[in-house]
C-alpha cells in the first residue's frame, strides 16, 4: 500500500511540476498564494483530463481551461469543491505564499479526496436516470 501512494504522490508531484512549467513559475522558492492557486486549477484540470493537457503559451493555456470549464459537465461543481480543497490550506486573504512542497501536499490532498467527491457526482447522475428512466413508463 506505501509503495501505492508513493507512486500517487510522484505522480501528482510531476503534473504539478508540469502545471508550473505552463505557468512559467519557478519551483525554487515562494510563490504567492493566488500564483500557487493558479497553477492547481491547472494541475486539476490536467488530472480531470488523465495527464492529456499541454499549451505552448500563457494565453493558449487560458484558453484551453476556459474550453475545459465550458464542456465538462459538472465543471462548476467540481471546480467549487476544488477551491474548498485548495481554501482550507490558504490564507483567506491570499496574502501569504506557498514553495513547492506545500502546492505539492495540495495536489496529493486533491488526489487523494476527489474519489469520494467523483463519488458523489456518480450517485447523482444515477439518481437522475433512474428518475428519468421512470417518466418513460
């Protein structure tokens, strides 16, 4: 099981680094909080999108996470839960700021949570066909 969460964890380090690197952030050092939320924003789209996520600039990076929010269904929701996730681990001023390892324990915390929040979102969508499925008859 440690060797598991070991291989989540890497594997949540590396898309963060990879969102760092379209935002063109350095991984040395502090970063401001609203920076480091960015940057997970676009690590949590890259997870949703199971690593198939690239831009060559700021600006296709932009708009490529306003296309995402715009056809995945439930973005809205899961976008909310995320920035309840992300919420509980800044300041609420966004004034402080994060290094790396810190955004790093974020993203495995997203990792780690978003089962059950997907979990959820299942359980509702099967609700409502079921609940459709019923008005046919």
């Amino acid at each position: 099981a440690a060797a598991l969460e070991d291989l989540v964890r890497k594997e949540a380090v590396g898309r963060l680094q990879t969102a760092y690197e379209l935002h063109a952030l350095p991984l040395n050092g502090p970063l401001s909080e609203p920076k480091v939320e960015e940057a997970l924003t676009t690590y949590f789209v890259a997870y949703l999108k199971a690593g198939n996520f690239s831009a060559d600039d700021a600006d296709e990076l932009s708009r490529k996470k306003q296309l995402f929010a715009k056809r995945y269904a439930g973005y809205d929701e899961a976008k909310g839960w995320l920035d309840d996730v992300v919420g509980k681990r800044m300041s609420t001023s966004r004034s402080a700021s994060l290094n790396f390892a810190a955004a790093s324990n974020i993203a495995s915390e997203i990792g780690e949570k978003f089962y059950a929040f997907n979990d959820l979102e299942c359980k509702s969508l099967k609700t409502t066909l079921q609940g459709l499925e019923g008005k046919k008859a």
